[in-house]
C-alpha cells in the first residue's frame, strides 16, 4: 500500500495531527528545525531505504508556524546551539529583508527552507535519480499544529522551467 514520509521537527510534534489528516499510511523521520542534513550518509541512506522499500508515494517536508526552533532563529535567540540552527540563522540572515516585510516571519523563514530542501534533495544524485524514477512528489506542508490547520503545496513546482 502506498505511503507517504514526512520529514518534520520533533519540536512541533505533529505525528498525531498528520495521522489525523493523511491516514495510518504515514511513516516519520525526524531532525531538529526539520533540517535534513544530506551530506551526512545515514540521513541520506535511511530516507532512501524507506523509499525503495516502504513503496513511499509522496515526501512531505514539514514546518509549523509556532515552531519553537524557528521562533528563536526569527526573534535571534540562541537556545539552540546546533548545525540546524546555524543553517536556519544563515537562511534568515540572506533574506532578512524579504522577511521581514511579511506579517508571518516564521512562515516566510518556514517556506524559504523547504526551498532550499527541496532544492538540495533534487540535485542529489541519488534522490533525485530515485524520486524520478518511481514518481515520488516532493511536497511542503506549512502547519498550525494547535489550531489543526495547514496548506499543502507541491515542493518540486518552484523549479520547473517556465
């Protein structure tokens, strides 16, 4: 039966939630701010692993808007003193000026992320060669896990040619 994977934040805990919305169907990987380090083997391996043999249809990268982890990126408070964080911190520092013009910051930062994943997983040899050949979408889920709310879209759309 197909499934689909998320990637998401322990910090948010959202596994009830998306069982709630996607089905039982949901498999789970985790990493701190929902920052997928690809360049480390065992990340990598392990998300190719379940896509080869849990039959995954979709990948979902997932951000809450009430994200601990990004709030203190956003608001410059370094309780979180990690690779993640770091990333985050440079992401936001690039587009400090996009963001700070939107109403949600965090949604912004959220959204600039899961580009720039995005963006990484389609340019890896192997996920990007897999993804391809067994037609798994690459999706991105900005969430309000308290309020039960969120916007699907699909990942892979934002870098296809015009």
């Amino acid at each position: 039966m197909p499934k689909k994977l998320f990637l998401l934040c322990p910090l948010i805990q959202g596994e009830m939630y998306l069982k709630e919305k996607f089905g039982n169907d949901c498999l789970f990987m985790t990493a701190l701010g929902s920052v997928f380090d690809l360049h480390n083997n065992a990340y990598t391996e392990s998300i190719i692993h379940l896509l080869l043999q849990e039959d995954i249809t979709e990948i979902f990268h997932v951000h809450d808007i009430d994200s601990p982890f990004l709030k203190s990126v956003v608001d410059k408070k370094d309780t979180y003193n990690s690779t993640p964080h770091q990333l985050l911190d440079t992401l936001f520092s690039e587009n400090y000026y996009e963001i700070m013009q939107e109403s949600n910051k965090i949604g912004s930062l959220a959204l600039i992320h899961m580009k720039h994943q995005a963006n990484f997983i389609l340019q890896h040899p192997k996920l990007a060669s897999i993804l391809k050949e067994n037609k798994i979408a690459l999706q991105g889920l900005l969430s309000q896990m308290s309020k039960r709310k969120s916007i699907q879209f699909d990942l892979q759309m934002a870098f296809q040619k015009l």
